[in-house]
C-alpha cells in the first residue's frame, strides 16, 4: 500500500512523497514506515509510543481516530495512507442578511454577472452587500481573499493586522505593490480594495489578535476568515469563533502544498477536533523558514472567499466536515471526512474550554520578555553583535550553518554548512571541544540543532539569536536578506 508523506515531513523520509510498504494493518504500515525512516518516529510518535496529537492519520478518507480497529484496522493493497500534520463557516448567516437597501443602478451593473445565476440573483447579491466578514490578517491568504470578497460585493470587510509591507511579501502579497514597501499593510489593503469597489465599507483593526480583544471584536461580524500563519493565532481564532457562534473558514499554506476546511459551524468540527494541540515550538517551519510558492497562498485564499460566499448565499455543499488537501506540484486536490469529536474541550458535548486562554503558552511559547532571552533549553542565546565583536577579536569561534545548499548560496556569513537533517550523520565533522556558534534564518533550526549537539556532548554551544536575518538587520545590511 501506499502512504503520503506530507511536505513538512519529506526531509525525514528521504524526500520523498509516497512511500510504498506491505503491511496488514495500519500499525503495521507505519511501522514498516518508521523503520525504513526511523527519524520519521520521533514526528510521529511521543515518547510513550502514541501517536501524537498533532498528526493525524487517515486510511483512504477516514480518519483512523473514528474506525473500529483504530491503528489496527485492517488495510489492504490498493488503500492509501495519508499523514496529516498541522501546518502554523452556515445557513444562519445567510438568514441574518435577509434586509439591505436596494442595489443602486451602479451596483445592478457591477454585479451584473452575478444576478443572471439563478443561485445568487438580486436577493443573494443583497445578502452579499449586508454581510459583515473578518479576515484575521493581510497577507498571502489575506491579500487574494479580500480582494475577491471586496468585487464580490461583501458590503462590509473587518481586517486584522498590525505588520508593514516588506519586499519579500510582494511576490505573494497580491493586494500590496512596489510603492507600498513600509507602509502598514491595513493601509496598503484599505487602498486596494476601495480601488476595487468603492462601495465596500473596510473596517480596520491595527492592532495583534488576542485573548482579551478577540471576542470584542468577532462579535459585530457574521464569518472569520482564518488567514494567520502561526499556532498561538490560529489556536485563539479556532476557540473564539466556536464561543462567539461564528463559522471559522480555514486555510493554511506551507511551501507547495496546502489545507481548506469550514470550522465552528453547529454541526460540524472545530480546528481543534483535528488538532487538539498544537505541534512543540519549532517543530513545523514558517514559510519564513520553509518558504512557500507564491501562486499557492492565491489558491487557498480563493477558495476560503468561495466558502464564505457560499455560507452567505447559504448555496451550495461548504468545506464543512471535510479538510480539502491541495498539492501544486502534482496540482492534485484530495478530501478527507472530518468528525466533530464529543470530546472536544471546546465544541464538545460538555466543554471545558470556556473562556479564552494564554494561546503562546498553549503551544509551548515562552514568555515574551523586554530583553532577549540569554538561554533556551539549555542552549545559550549569543546575539549577532556578539559574534561579530568576538570574531573581530580573533576568537576561535566554529560558525556551523544548518540551512540548505540553496539558502547559503543566497546568504552566508562564513559558516560550515551542514544542514540539520545531515547533522546526525556528519557530527564527526565537528570537534566537540570547540566553541560552536550556530545558525539558521532566523534561529529555530539553529536551536534544534544547538540542542541535538547538546544532548550528544558538545559542550560549548550558541544559538545565534535571530540567525542570518537579525546579522544582516544588526551586522551587515549587505548580506541579503531573503
């Protein structure tokens, strides 16, 4: 049979993206999976020998948490495995958009492709013009979602964000431009969209999501358009909606490969009946770090303004239940079902997650602090201008670089490049006696790396805090940044 090996876990099962095994049952499976791979096991499995809580595992469709045999359900040749790891919506809205002033000549014509479908016509037109949608975020999913939503005519767009443009935005950030550079991104949207249709009122939120402002602010809209790309976020998104009663459409991206689904609704799942808690801090790379194909971000932010448009229209079979999987180098789309779990601590039969909660410490942040950290898990935190000043003193500083081959040809400062998934099997390149100062993009490979060198007795390690990134910001502004 075989088993689909998503993007973020490729690098341990020697790249590749279906692994073929023979096997009775789905314990079995993996466990010829994990032996043939055996730094796929400590992703899949904790400690105790139990599937983690932030993979999830399906056989065909089905998720194996909901079958009879669970992991030891019989599977035959022709089924497929998939691994399904967490990357960082009805009819009631449609009711509530029921009244709203006639459409203006103007807007007849504008929206004149629209009201020739027998599914939207003047009156789903008017429900789109009273709908009040939040989008959490403006910026790769953000960007193709507002747009879209904005000439579709939503009468009112909530956007949370608090960032600026950057130039790496721009090649996937389609609602910003070259001259937007610096620029708040709020303002920047704000600009876009009323390019786009004037008649759309934009309600601007400049500050970060939180516990204490989230329900605040979720409470004067219909839908939430999940467009975040971290776990804290997403987690406080997820739980906010389902206390607030409001349909979470979802989408996440990493690399070439992405994730849709409708959360939060009365009958279906929430985020966190497929993801009861989130993956160890720096366990799943950022787009920062692992990048992302720019056309990508365009796909899923499309296809959550199609969900939202559907669940306004109340037209059509919404990503309810279902998690649609997106791979655009195969440019194949997979569905899986999706359950409600009873036991869910948030939309469960009886929850226990009643109120907002600290959603960094959740997923195993530290806390954020005026200064910067001076060690983490054990690993010293050396800052860029330390290194600098030492390695200007002649220290005898080892500089080891754990990104790929493609970054250091874009970016190095010196570094012996030994990237963190050949790290295991070219320790002995390094002298265990030497002061050892390491460095990815912008430090979370760094530290696992720091820590693997630890636990294997090395002695006097660094994480360069920041990494490449905060060199080129603190150091040298002509090491690219990318």
């Amino acid at each position: 049979m075989n088993i689909h090996i998503p993007t973020p876990l490729r690098p341990y099962a020697d790249k590749q993206a279906v692994v073929h095994v023979s096997a009775k049952t789905v314990a079995d499976a993996l466990a010829a999976l994990t032996s043939q791979f055996p730094e796929l096991r400590k992703h899949l499995y904790s400690d105790e020998g139990k599937l983690r809580s932030f993979v999830n595992v399906y056989l065909n469709d089905e998720d194996i948490r909901y079958l009879d045999k669970k992991e030891n359900a019989p599977v035959k040749e022709s089924d497929s495995l998939s691994i399904i790891p967490s990357i960082a919506g009805g009819a009631p809205v449609a009711e509530a958009a029921a009244s709203s002033a006639a459409l203006t000549p103007e807007e007849m014509g504008r929206y004149s492709r629209h009201l020739i479908l027998p599914e939207v016509g003047e009156e789903g037109q008017l429900k789109l013009k009273a709908a009040r949608v939040l989008c959490i975020g403006a910026g790769g999913l953000g960007a193709p979602l507002t747009m879209y939503l904005a000439a579709a005519g939503v009468g009112t767009l909530g956007i949370v964000d608090f960032d600026v443009v950057e130039a790496s935005n721009l090649h996937r950030q389609v609602i910003h431009g070259t001259s937007d550079v610096g620029r708040a991104k709020l303002d920047s949207a704000e600009d876009s969209l009323k390019a786009i249709n004037p008649n759309v009122k934009i309600v601007k939120f400049p500050m970060r999501l939180s516990s204490e402002n989230a329900l605040s602010i979720f409470r004067d809209f219909d839908i939430v358009a999940d467009g975040t790309d971290n776990f804290p976020t997403r987690y406080l998104v997820n739980d906010a909606c389902v206390l607030s009663s409001k349909p979470n459409v979802y989408a996440s991206i990493f690399r070439f490969e992405g994730q849709a689904s409708v959360f939060a609704t009365e009958t279906g799942p929430c985020y966190r009946c497929l993801y009861p808690e989130p993956p160890p801090p720096g366990l799943v790379p950022s787009c920062a770090e692992g990048g992302v194909l720019g056309i990508l971000p365009g796909m899923l932010g499309i296809i959550q303004a199609t969900e939202v448009i559907k669940l306004i229209l109340g037209q059509g079979e919404p990503l309810v239940g279902r998690l649609l999987l997106v791979d655009t180098l195969a440019m194949r789309f997979r569905e899986l079902k999706l359950h409600k779990n009873p036991d869910c601590p948030v939309c469960g039969t009886h929850p226990t997650a009643t109120k907002l909660i600290d959603y960094e410490q959740f997923c195993g942040l530290p806390p954020k602090s005026a200064e910067p950290a001076t060690v983490v898990n054990g690993i010293a935190q050396m800052q860029p201008t330390e290194l600098k000043r030492r390695m200007d003193a002649g220290d005898k500083l080892f500089v080891l670089d754990v990104r790929e081959p493609y970054e250091f040809a874009i970016a190095q400062i010196g570094g012996h490049l030994i990237p963190l998934n050949d790290l295991p099997r070219r320790m002995g390149e390094l002298n265990a006696n030497r002061e050892i100062v390491v460095h990815c993009k912008v430090g979370g490979r760094s530290q696992k790396a720091a820590e693997f060198l630890a636990q294997n007795g090395f002695k006097h390690i660094y994480n360069l805090a920041g990494g490449i990134t905060a060199w080129s910001e603190k150091v040298d502004p002509l090491v690219p940044k990318y």
